[in-house]
C-alpha cells in the first residue's frame, strides 16, 4: 500500500487483505490431530456427560491452573449463571460495566440485581476505589472481571471483600494462562470462570470452565451442571445442563496442549504492535496490567480522536474495507445495553463511557503473523496522516 489516499479500499481500490482477518485466537489443530481425536470418540460411542475427554480435561487443567477443582461447562455465560447459585447470591452484586455484556446477564438471570462499577483509566481494570460509594446493605458480592490478558487487583479485592464481609468472584473469561505474582489466575476470590469460546487462548470452539479451591462450592457446580445431582452437602435450588461435550473436551485437550506455542506467538505479536504503533499519534496500546504473566491475547488500543484526526468509528471502517475485521470492544457498554439500562440510573461511569467510545481491537491470534501486523499498522498509520482527507469523505456522508 503507498501513501497516497486514493489506495484506501474505502474509496475503491482493491483491500490489503483478500480473505477476512477476523479479531481473536481462532485456534484450529492439524486435521490429523482432530481427526484421532474424534476417531476415539467415535470407538467409545460416548458424547457427552462426564466423558472420559472431560475428566482429563478437569485433571489437565487443575494441574496446569494449580486449583483444586476445574468444573467444565458448556460456555463462560453458563459457568457465570452457575456461579451465581453455586456461591448462593442474592440481592446486588458490583460489577464493572466495561465487559462483556455476558458478566451483568449471569445475574440478571440468576435474580440479582448488577450495580456497576466505573474502572480505572489506565488499566481499564475495576476501579477498587469506588467500591465504598457502591456498597449498601441488598450487596452481597463483588464480581472483578480480568481484561485483556492483564488482572484486576486481585489481591487488594480478596482482602477489601474480606473486610466488607462480601463474596468476591472473578469472571476471567480473559486471563487463562495469566499469572498474578507468579500464581496463575484461577484460585483467587471464591471461584474464577474462564470462557473457552473460539476467540479465547484455550478453545473447546465453545466452552468454559469453573474454578475454585473450596471443595462446597465445587459440589454444587458439579450438582447444578448435570441438571439432577444431588451430591451430598450440596444443596441447591436450582439446576441446568451446561455439560461440556466429549467433541468440546477433545479441542480444548489440543489447544491446552499448544498453549505454550499459542502465547509465545500471541507475545511475539503485541511486541510487534507495540513497536508498530508506538509511533501513531493518536493511538495509545494498552499493555496488560497488574499480572506477571500474560497470555498475550488481546491487543486493545485507545484511539484519541483529537489527535489521530478520525474517530475510533471511522477508523474501523477504514480498517474493514481493507478486510481487517477490528472491533470496538466493549460497546455501548453493559450499562447502556437495553434492559441492564435501568439498573444504572444513578451510574457515575465517566471512564467506561470514555472508553467504550474509543476502544478498539486488533487482530492477534492465528489470523495473523508479523507480516501481517506491519500491513494493519502500515495502514492505521496512513489513515492518521491521511485523516483530513478521510474525514472529509466521512462528512460528505460517502459512506
Ligand atoms: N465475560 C467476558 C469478559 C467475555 O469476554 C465473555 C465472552 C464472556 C464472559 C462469556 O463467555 P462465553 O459465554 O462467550 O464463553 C465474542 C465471543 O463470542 C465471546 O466469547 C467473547 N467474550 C466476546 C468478547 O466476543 P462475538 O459475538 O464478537 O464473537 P464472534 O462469534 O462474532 O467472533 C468474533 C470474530 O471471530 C468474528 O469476526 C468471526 C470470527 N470467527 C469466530 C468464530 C467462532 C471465526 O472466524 N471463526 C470462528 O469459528 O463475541
């Protein structure tokens, strides 16, 4: 691509990239390897329900996690609704708003009423210094929510909860493989739950897993998931199916096993951006905070728009006429989504709403390589130095 403005595919010309690059790990295994996989499935007869994939799944990933229980389950969405019961909630629970809109659902369908919560501005992490104004006596719970590869304050949340007699849980969707002091993000608070859908490190294509040392709360997961355990000292009143398939448990077993490859090449990547983009102005990358380990597996930059000269909006476009599939991670934001709206009536979340106005996601993952960086990056620095122009043909309403 040169640097004329007439090469943006936006204004015709041919896209930088043929195919889609689509945002997230996509992880697939050889197809020999899938294929033994299923080929065992298939000798067995046996699908789904405490398979022998799924147990060794649990057993692999308590070892890996260092945690004494790992309870699979079909999504992140339902390990959350799960957590709500297992961990007996009632009443409100504080949550960021900056997250998925997965997080503040889990409790709408559990009963609970979400409070939200704003974050900090620079690690986009649950801002711990606003809890105090959010608590009254109906909260019960803080859920932290591990972004980008990178940790919330873990440990000064565990001992706040602690002091406020609250429940502390973590919805982790972002941060397998992630270490906080040199312990890997799983045991903190009263369970963690991880997402294992195609975009997350570990993939199971769809999947997720509860985590948690306490041996109570690990029964009554294992009681709700099935939809008719009873298991000794597990009391609950509700159940569901959120059993995790032996065809889930197979693709998770494979990419556990790569996962080592998968974050090197994810490392290798963010530094690549790193360099890349370091120099646009305009376009601030977050690195992953408050760990000492990441996955690596989100590259999420703030785009000012006063000084890139166009909106993070308009700069997708630009992106996805190229064939470069980034997103605005997360919009509107969970308190602006309708239904959760109400909830944040007397919401003080200036930073969320700044953020979610000018986030944007990058490919990382298996769509993309090195080369492919400088291309994204080549491009997003054209488009700055392009902007006025750019600009110009967004307010003449071209598009
Ligand atoms: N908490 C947090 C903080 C979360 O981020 C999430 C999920 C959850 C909880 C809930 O966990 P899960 O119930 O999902 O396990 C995606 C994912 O669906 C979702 O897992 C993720 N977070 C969320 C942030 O992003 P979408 O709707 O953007 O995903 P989707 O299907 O459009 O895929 C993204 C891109 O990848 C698209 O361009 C298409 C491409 N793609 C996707 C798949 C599945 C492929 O090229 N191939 C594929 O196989 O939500």
């Amino acid at each position: 691509m040169n640097s004329t403005s007439k090469s943006f595919a936006i204004y015709g010309a041919e896209p930088e990239f043929e195919n889609p690059v689509a945002v997230g790990q996509l992880y697939f295994p050889s197809w020999q390897r899938y294929e033994r996989a299923m080929r065992g499935i298939f000798d067995r007869q046996y699908y789904a329900n405490n398979g022998p994939l799924q147990t060794e799944l649990e057993a692999k990933l308590q070892a890996f996690l260092g945690v004494k229980h790992v309870v699979c389950v079909t999504n992140g969405t339902f390990g959350l609704i799960m957590a709500a019961q297992a961990l007996g909630l009632t009443g409100k629970v504080i949550l960021p708003s900056f997250t998925f809109v997965a997080s503040a659902q889990s409790l709408i369908w559990a009963g609970i009423e979400p409070v939200f919560c704003d974050v900090d501005p620079e690690t986009h992490q649950l801002d711990i210094t606003q809890l105090d104004s959010l608590i009254d006596d109906d909260v019960t719970a803080i859920m932290g929510v591990n972004l980008w590869g990178g940790a919330s304050k873990v440990v000064e949340l565990e001992e706040y909860a602690k002091r406020r007699g609250l429940k502390l849980y973590f919805d982790s969707a972002h941060a397998f493989g992630c270490e906080v002091n040199n312990k890997k993000i799983s045991g903190f608070g009263s369970l963690e739950v991880f997402s294992f859908h195609a975009t997350k490190i570990l993939s199971a294509t769809e999947g997720g897993c509860v985590c948690t040392n306490d041996d109570q709360i690990a029964a009554r997961l294992r009681s709700i998931r099935p939809s008719y355990d009873k298991l000794p000292g597990a009391e609950i009143a509700k159940v569901a199916n959120a059993r995790m398939s032996e065809a889930q448990a197979a693709i998770a077993l494979l990419s556990l096993e790569d996962f080592p490859k998968n974050q090197k090449n994810n490392e290798t990547i963010f530094k690549c951006y790193r360099e890349r983009v370091g120099n646009i102005a305009g376009i601030k990358l977050v690195e992953p905070n408050g760990i000492s380990f990441s996955n690596y597996q989100y590259v999420v930059c703030e785009v000012d728009e006063s000084q890139f000269g166009l909106s993070r909006d308009q700069l997708i476009k630009v992106l996805e006429a190229e064939n470069i599939l980034a997103r605005r991670y997360f919009y509107p934001g969970t308190h602006r989504i309708a239904e959760l709206d109400k909830y944040a009536e007397n919401s003080c979340l200036p930073v969320t709403d700044k953020l979610c106005a000018s986030c944007i996601q990058l490919p990382i993952g298996a769509p993309v390589d090195v080369k492919s960086v400088s291309r994204i990056c080549q491009i997003i620095h054209e488009a700055q130095l392009e902007s006025v122009s750019l600009r110009h043909f967004f307010d003449q309403g071209s598009l």
